[in-house]
C-alpha cells in the first residue's frame, strides 16, 4: 500500500462547477501538506502549502487538512478552463522526503 | 533569471546506451533532487543532494547515478539504459526549512527502444 493515495481521475467538470480533489496518507507523522499543479509539458509548481490541521484559503482554492482521518482535500470554486492541470498532492514530515500522491488529471469544459 | 534547467528536453536512446541528464540551477539552493514520473505511479525520487559531494538515494535508485560537484549542478546519469527507464525526468531544488516547496525544471523526457 502506498503511503499517500490519490484517485488519478481523469476528472472533467463543466466551467463554474466546484471542484473536489483529495487525497489520503498512512504515516501519522506527517505535518506539512501542500498542493502541486502541473501544466501538460511544464514541472510543478506549488499551489498551496498547509502546516497541521484546517483549512486554508486563496482565492478560489482551499486546502483542508484532517489529521484525524489523514485526509486531504483541495477545492477549486468557480473553475476555470485555464484550472486544466495535473494537481498533485505532496506530504512530508520535518525534514523528512517529500512523498507524492499519484496526481489527479483535471479537465474543465467552457 | 532562469531559475532552473534541464537539459535535453527531449532524448532517444537505444537499450544499453549511456545517458546523462544535466540540471542547473541560479539559486545556490541546497537541496536538489531527481524524480521520475510515469503514469500511475506520480513522481518518485531517485536520488537527493543536501549540499556539494553529499547524496543519498530516494525510493527507485537502481540504474542510476548521481554527482555533485558543486552546488549549482546535479546531473543524472543512466549508465546502461533500459526501457523501463522510459520516464519523464524532472529536477528540483529547495532551499531548506521545514516547509516542503520544491521548484521544478521542465523536465527531460528518454525514450529508450
């Protein structure tokens, strides 16, 4: 069983809809959550970055930590087409390696 | 202001074949790293440097090595290449701290036939 899991979709959603992407995680040691997105053809690059439990906003997109259930969510309102991006969910706990859930294709129609 | 670097972009190679795939990074970070990506796996680490002459493996190192000699350089080399070393390769710094945020290159796509 892998550490962290992520549903790699494809997920397709019409423009303005609510997006819901998540992953889960096994090792309770794991303090430091963070988002990635990645364009066809481009690296990642960091989206949001969550320290412990609860949400966070920016804009459209919110994070949400539960420690509890080793749970992850991150939310996009009002999606855009330009949202269209592998989003990739990264974990770790202090200084340790950065571990990798399998990334989720989204695709949102105009 | 380019940040980090990857070259080549693209790569073909045959079976058996040594390869090296350079990165470059402007920032003097001392973290670097190197991941593979292959559908449904994400991306997994290769190989890790925490400063110039110090390396350490990650999760798939085997068929690999790595160098540093000196901070702004990591390449990666596949010294018999195999085709399940077809992947999309990509470079990362960090510049330390607790927080998790790598900066990546574009990434280096090998075809091995």
């Amino acid at each position: 069983q892998k550490e962290v899991e992520q549903d790699p979709g494809p997920l397709s959603v019409p423009e303005g809809a609510i997006v819901s992407l998540n992953c889960t995680y096994s090792n309770s040691a794991f303090q430091y959550f963070m988002w990635y997105r990645q364009y066809s053809r481009k690296g990642p690059e960091l989206l949001m970055y969550t320290y412990s439990s609860g949400n966070k906003e920016d804009g459209r997109f919110t994070a949400q930590v539960d420690k509890s259930s080793k749970y992850i969510s991150l939310f996009i309102r009002d999606s855009q087409p330009s949202d269209s991006a592998t989003y990739l969910c990264a974990m770790n706990n202090q200084g340790g390696k950065l571990i990798f859930g399998q990334g989720t294709e989204l695709s949102v129609k105009p | 202001d380019a940040g980090i670097t990857q070259s080549p972009r693209y790569k073909i190679t045959e079976t058996g074949r040594q390869v090296t795939l350079m990165c470059h990074q402007t920032w003097s970070h001392s973290y670097m790293f190197w991941y593979r990506q292959d559908l449904g796996h994400g991306l997994r680490l290769i190989y890790y440097s925490a400063a110039a002459d110090i390396t350490d493996k990650g999760e798939v190192p085997d068929g690999y090595v790595v160098s540093r000699s000196k901070t702004e350089n990591f390449p990666l080399t596949l010294e018999s290449a195999t085709r399940s070393q077809t992947s999309v390769y990509f470079c990362a710094t960090h510049r330390g701290g607790n927080t998790g945020e790598l900066f990546f290159g574009e990434g280096s796509r090998l075809t091995v036939l």
